[in-house]
C-alpha cells in the first residue's frame, strides 16, 4: 500500500534532518520564542516544549512543540496559504 | 453465501474477486491472499474445500479490515488533525491534500476527506464531548 513512500523515503543511516538551534534549551525554560526559517527540520524528542517563530514565506507564525509532533516537520505547524473568503464588495 | 468476518461472499463468484468485498482488500492483497493458499485464478467460492475456508479466515483475521481500518485510518487523520498540521487542515476543508490542483475537479477529496472527522470517532478523548452533544436528544426523546 505505502511501496512508493517507503521508497522515496529517506535513507535509514542518515537519520532524520535536523538543526541544532543555539537557544533551545533558554526557549523550553523561560519560553523564549525561537525565530527560524528552517521548515524541513524535523521536530526531535529533545525539542518538545519549546516555542518557534517559524517562517511562511511571509511572516513568522508561533509554533509550541508538544509531544504528538515528534516526527513532524516544523513547516506542517506553519501554514503557508490563505483560506479564501468571498466577499461582496470589493470597497470593504 | 459464505459468512466471514461479518461480510458475505457470494458463492457463484471467483475467490479473487470475493475477497474484494471486505474493506481493506484491494485485487492486489487480494491475489497474495490467493497465491498463500494456493488458490487458482478461476476458483469460485464454492468450490473452496472446508480446510480452504477455515485458512483463509484465519488469514484474515489477521489482517486490519473493516471498522478496525476505518477506526485506524480515522485516527490517525484525528490524530494530525488536533496537533494541527497542513493535512490535517485540507481533511477538514475536505480538499486535496497531496498538493493537488483545486481549480476544478477535486471530486474524490470533496467527496471523502472530510468523513474521517466526522464518523468512526472512536478516540477515547472525544467520546465524551459527543457525549455530552448527543444527551440533550436524548433526553427529549425520552
């Protein structure tokens, strides 16, 4: 069912991506937020409780890691496209 | 009529085909099935001996199928859903969630993303908000 994932997936003895981030453990303690554009690191174990600022091509959206998001990216957290709203006037 | 795992097979059809009823097997789960028991192509239903029978229910109970998928397939799109991720998101939008042109089209996703938040809510978390949505009804109809 998952042939082509498990495929295309990323070798095993490179183990996951990911980067080392200077103010990590000063983030989980005092809840300082971390600004970052690194999307494709993927959240590690050791990360959980810390706050990002992770970037959307735009702007920096807040991101508080908790456990369930182990294994994720941080870019999943940070979403880059606007829902669209439809409006009746364009003066508004 | 074959009753297996709450599913009923029908006895004029080839065993390839039949095992295709149950949700969770496809033609191709379906003729490794086959090819375990050494089952021919063209074997109907019921030209299966007992024995047949008795190893291929065996087989599957092995196997995810039915609710046990749909409750496993629900979790986990709940489970990126309430951490908030992307694909979670576009299953509650009910759009494409590999990146797919949304323009036009994106029939199969309007038609089925959505339904995994919405039945087969099994998680033990949320049993009792529905709970707790559902007693006002009841109450009435009492």
């Amino acid at each position: 069912m998952h042939g082509t994932t498990v495929a295309l997936a990323r070798s095993v003895w490179k183990g996951p991506f990911f980067v080392h981030f200077p103010g990590l453990a000063e983030s989980i303690k005092e809840g300082k937020a971390i600004k970052t554009k690194m999307r494709s690191c993927t959240i590690m174990p050791h990360m959980v409780g810390a706050r990002f600022m992770v970037h959307n091509g735009k702007f920096y959206l807040p991101v508080r890691v908790t456990e369930n998001m182990v294994g994720r990216k941080l870019g999943e957290f940070s979403h880059t496209r606007k829902t669209f709203s439809y409006r009746m006037t364009k003066n508004k | 009529m074959l009753h297996l795992l709450g599913v009923n097979l029908p006895d004029r059809k080839i065993v390839l085909v039949a095992l295709t009823y149950f949700y969770g097997i496809g033609p191709q789960t379906a003729r490794k099935v086959c090819s375990q028991l050494s089952i021919h192509k063209e074997c109907k239903m019921n030209e299966l001996s007992e024995t047949k029978v008795n190893q291929l229910s065996s087989i599957l109970s092995n196997m995810t199928l039915e609710n046990d998928l749909k409750r496993k397939i629900s979790a986990n799109v709940h489970h990126l859903r309430e951490i908030g991720t992307y694909v979670g998101k576009r299953h509650a939008m009910g759009m494409p969630v590999h990146g797919q042109h949304t323009l036009n089209n994106s029939k199969t996703a309007k038609k089925l993303n959505r339904r995994w938040l919405r039945k087969y809510s099994t998680s033990s978390r949320l049993a009792p908000v529905f709970g707790i949505l559902q007693s006002p009804l009841s109450n009435k109809q009492d």
